[in-house]
C-alpha cells in the first residue's frame, strides 16, 4: 500500500508541475501594416517567411483616409485576434500602429520598417521637413480630388511616375517600380497634416530598422525617431521600401523582435 501512495503522489507532482500546469502559451499573431502609396503586397517575402516559421501572420489594407481613422480600423483588427501580437509598419504605417497600439496590453512588440514614429500631437507632415533629403516634395505629389460622404471634397495625393522609382524604390528593377507605380494606393492629403493622439511606443518594447538610402523619410529623420522611441536599431543598405528590396534583413529583424517576446 505504501508504494501505491508514493506513485500516486509522484504522478501528482508531475501533473501539478510548471511544465503540466496548462497549455503553452500561445505563439504571437505578426500584423503587417504598410505604408503610402504601397498596398499588403509588399510584405510578401515577410509573410511567407513567418509561416514557414510557425507564426500566423496577416497584412492588413491600410485605409489610407486619415491617422485617426485609419488607426481605428487597424486597432479594430487587432481586436479580433487572440493572443500576443507583433505589429510590424512601413513609412506611413508606423503612425497608424502606434496609435492604433494604444491600451492594448496583447500587443507585445513593435517593429518600425523605416517608418515615422511620431509623438503625440506631432503630424506625419511636420517629421517629413525635420531633415534635407526627401524626394517627396510638392512637385512630386500628384493631387486628385476626390468626393467625401459629408458632400464635401478631399485630395488624394499620388507620385509621379517621373519620381516614383528614385524617390519610392531606386534598388528594385524597373519593371517592378512600373506596376508598383500603376498600383499605387494614394494618401489622403488630410492625414500629412493630422496630429497623431496618444502614442503606444512609450509603453511596448520597439524594434526600428533604417533604411540608409532612402530617398522618402531620410535616414537621419529615421534614426532621430529610433532613438526617441529608445527602438533597437538595425540598419540595412536600402530604398525606402526595405521590406521588399532586402526581405531577408527585415525577416531577421522581426524574428528579433518576436523572439524576444515569445
């Protein structure tokens, strides 16, 4: 009787043990939110990298109208999906995570793909003129106006084909740059000059990646924003749309950041 009591009270400890106490935790969902004048096509490499690594992963299609908008039509994404999440921005997309990231205590991680980090109260518009550099100048936008619920007119802002592959993409082939010009998903002019609300970068660990040659947000305005946002850094020889041009290095940078989490 004796040793049936001890098996049965070594098989209890097992059980109640750290290793048997519950199911493991779940892996981190990666959200993907691109940028201006870009669509989710460009995480591509990004996305299938993550599944082959066992994460699920998702692209969402930024609106584009507006940060407050467009960070509450993420942040209601991110409201449906259970678990951590790893949110990862380009260029514009970065001041919609940041807002849109804000009380949600499941996202765990952001990661910055030479992307605006702006603090609150600070529009994208007033980070675009903090550093000489930048091909997206006035002459470079094309303005389309077009009609608002309200009856009222907005401007959707385009760029050029003349400057799209020097300013957006000069290290992808031209064939690529052509159809990503003809496809280009155009930034409402309202959201230049929208002050960003409440910022989450303050309270999630960030991770930032400086794209060195990037003609659109220019390197030094990027590094100044990494090191506000106390992000770790990693820089890469690269166009403003790194994701696409050096998948590898953004991959490894996200598995850094998810790794530090998981």
């Amino acid at each position: 009787m004796s040793k049936l009591i001890l098996v049965i009270a070594l098989l209890g400890a097992l059980l109640t043990s750290p290793a048997h106490a519950g199911a493991p935790e779940p892996r981190p969902t990666i959200v993907f939110v691109h940028g201006a004048w870009a669509d989710s096509s460009g995480w591509s490499a990004e996305l299938q990298s993550m599944r082959e690594e066992g994460y699920d992963a998702i692209a969402v299609a930024n609106p584009l109208r507006g940060l407050t908008s467009d960070a509450a039509y993420v942040r209601s994404v991110l409201e449906t999906i259970e678990g951590p999440i790893v949110l990862v921005a380009h260029s514009y997309g970065g001041a919609v995570i940041s807002a849109a990231a804000t009380g949600l205590p499941n996202v765990e991680a952001l990661v910055y793909v030479a992307a605006f980090v702006p603090d609150e109260g600070e529009p994208v518009g007033l980070l675009t003129q903090l550093n000489p550099g930048s091909l997206v100048t006035e002459d470079a936008l094309q303005a389309r106006p077009y009609p608002l619920p309200d009856g009222g007119t907005g401007v959707d802002l385009y760029l050029r084909p003349g400057i799209f592959r020097e300013a957006f993409a000069q290290d992808l082939p031209k064939r690529t740059t052509r159809l990503m010009w003809a496809t280009q998903r155009p930034l409402a002019a309202a959201a230049f000059g929208e002050p960003a609300g409440a910022v989450a970068w303050p309270t999630i660990p960030s991770w930032y990646l400086i794209a060195t040659q990037d003609h659109t947000i220019p390197p030094k305005t990027q590094a100044y924003m990494a090191e506000r946002a106390g992000s770790t850094v990693v820089r890469v020889k690269a166009s403003h749309v790194a994701m696409q041009s050096r998948p590898g290095a953004t991959t490894k940078l996200i598995l850094a950041a998810v790794h530090a989490v998981d």
